[in-house]
C-alpha cells in the first residue's frame, strides 16, 4: 500500500512547487484535480488532451520525483437539473476519462450527482426520508429516469476506456452510503465502484470498517480524511449540519486531519481490513480540517499514516 496526497490542497501553487514542497515527506502518489469542484490547477484538461509533449512532460516531472498519479479527480454533479451546469461536468468527466487512458490512469474520481425531483427542477433534491410518500416517488423517479440511465452510458465509456470511475459516498448526492453505491454498481456494471473516504461515513453514524467489509472488490481508491462527532451538539441537533464548516464550536461534526478524529488502533483496524478485501493500492490524503493549516494537516497526517500503513508485500505464513 501507498501513501499519496489530493494536490487540490496547494491548488494556488504550480505542480513543480508543490513537489518540491512534499520531496522530504517520502509520498509516492498524487492524485490531481482534473476539474470541476477539484479544479485543474495540476493537470490542465484541455491543455493535456491536446498535447503529447505536455503529457509527456507531467509524466517526466512525476517520474524524476519519484512518484505516481494515483487517480484523476472530477468530482462534480452530473445529474444536475440545470441541464447547461450538467452538461459541463459531464464533458469535464468523459475527458478525465480520455485523459485517464492516455496517461495510463486507471480510476477518475468523482461524485454520483444528485438530479431534481422531476423534469422542471432547477436545483438538486437529495431525498433522506420515505415519508411522506411523495419522496418515494421522487427517489424512484431519479434512479429510473436519471441516475441509472447516465451511469449505464458513462460506466460502458469508462469500460471502453480501460478506466473505472470511483464514487465518493458523500450526502448530497445518490451514492452516499455502501447500499447506494452497491445499486448503482449492480445497475450499470462493475466499472463503478468506491473512492472510500471514512470521513463521511463517520459522521453518519456508519463503522468504516464495516463498510469495507461490505464494499470489498468495489474499492477502487481510498482518501485518507477524519472526521470528529461532536457529542454534546449532536446529542441536541443530530448530526445533519447545515451551519458553516467555519463555525466548529457550534457545529456537530468538522473534519480533521488523520489522527486527531479517531486514533492509531482505529486506523490501523482500517488499513488491515482493507488489506483482508484484496484492496492493497493508496491511501491519498485529503486535508480538509479548518483548525489547521494545509501543510500542518499534509505532514501529520503523513507522519501518522505511516505508523500504519502496510507496505510489503505478505509472506509465506511458515505458521500454518
């Protein structure tokens, strides 16, 4: 397994400068936004489509510090009722994919999206409970109409390609939990699969660890991200947290750099049991903690994750 980092992170500094700032921390992967919400500050799309010397010059680049491209990330929102915005995030994702191919990148990251409740929708309608029954009705209306239909087409282009698309489970979105992405995957075929990012899951009250267990072969790639439950909020509100991600003190839940939202013995449980499904890739680290800095949550998070990450490969076990 590997440890590597999103570069979105230190997307107000050019690539070169950002792999001279991570050259003492030992990574061996990068994962790079290759637009929408990610933007391509790392990996211009459109620059890179076009161009054979310029791939070949990331490729160079990469290679002389030693590192990999773990994956390609595009997440955005597909399904969007506003056809023009939908439109948009899908062109970006089915050229990550072309780029993908090209660049020899076998996972492109992204969100499942979420449409509207019916064809007039203007904006996204994320359904969380069946009643009244309405909702129903709305979430049938979504996966017939829209969510299985784009899939099906994306995940046989994906195929095509040589490329998996991997869907972080996020609310917000259809695929937020283990159950949705294994519907959708069941649907529109094993080219789909999970970027499992436990800082989600934590949140919503699912065992990571579990849920790896559950998704087994379906993951694809994996972030490395905390995440922190706030009891003494939650236990008043719940954990369904509309408030700024800037209002930690009131919030019931904030993301954390690995570590300091759960400890060694949990995270070292993760890995190993990701290790048990037949998942042995990367772990690319995601900072998204507002009580630090990039680069603070970037090295501890490094200096953390390499306590338990597993590195060589298994050997005979002479004990058995």
């Amino acid at each position: 397994m590997k440890l590597g980092l999103l570069t979105a992170m230190f997307g107000d500094k050019p690539l070169k400068d950002v792999l001279e700032m991570i050259r003492p921390l030992g990574l061996q992967t990068v994962e790079l936004g290759a637009g929408n919400y990610p933007g391509d500050p790392h990996a211009p799309l459109q620059e890179l489509l076009a161009s054979k010397p310029k791939r070949d010059e990331l490729k160079a680049m990469l290679k002389g510090e030693g590192l990999a491209i773990s994956a390609l990330s595009c997440h955005g929102n597909c399904l969007h009722p506003d056809a023009a915005f939908a439109k948009a995030n899908a062109q970006v994702q089915s050229d990550a994919i072309r780029l993908a191919a090209l660049l020899g990148i076998k996972v492109v990251n992204d969100f499942s999206g979420c449409p509207g409740s019916s064809p007039s929708s203007t904006q996204p309608n994320w359904v969380t409970c069946p009643w009244p029954p309405y909702f129903l009705d709305i979430l049938e209306w979504q996966w017939e109409k829209r969510v299985i239909p784009y899939w099906t087409k994306q995940a046989k282009f994906a195929s095509d390609h040589g490329v998996k698309v991997a869907f972080e489970m996020h609310p917000g979105f259809v695929v937020y939990n283990p159950e949705t992405l294994l519907k959708l995957r069941k649907a529109c075929g094993p080219s789909l699969g999970a970027n499992f990012d436990p800082s989600h899951l934590f949140w919503q009250g699912i065992e990571p660890i579990e849920a790896v267990r559950a998704l087994g072969k379906a993951i694809f790639h994996v972030h490395a991200k905390d995440s922190m439950v706030y009891e003494q909020n939650a236990r008043v509100n719940g954990v369904l947290d509309t408030k700024h991600y800037g209002d930690e003190i009131n919030r019931a839940w904030i993301f954390r750099t690995c570590g300091y939202g759960h400890g060694l013995e949990w995270w070292k449980d993760f890995v190993s049991t990701l290790r048990m499904v037949g998942y042995d890739y990367v772990l690319s680290i995601e900072h998204e903690d507002s009580l630090m800095s990039s680069w603070e949550g970037l090295t501890k998070a490094t200096e953390f994750l390499k306590q338990v990450v597993i590195t060589e490969k298994v050997t005979a076990m002479t004990w058995a």
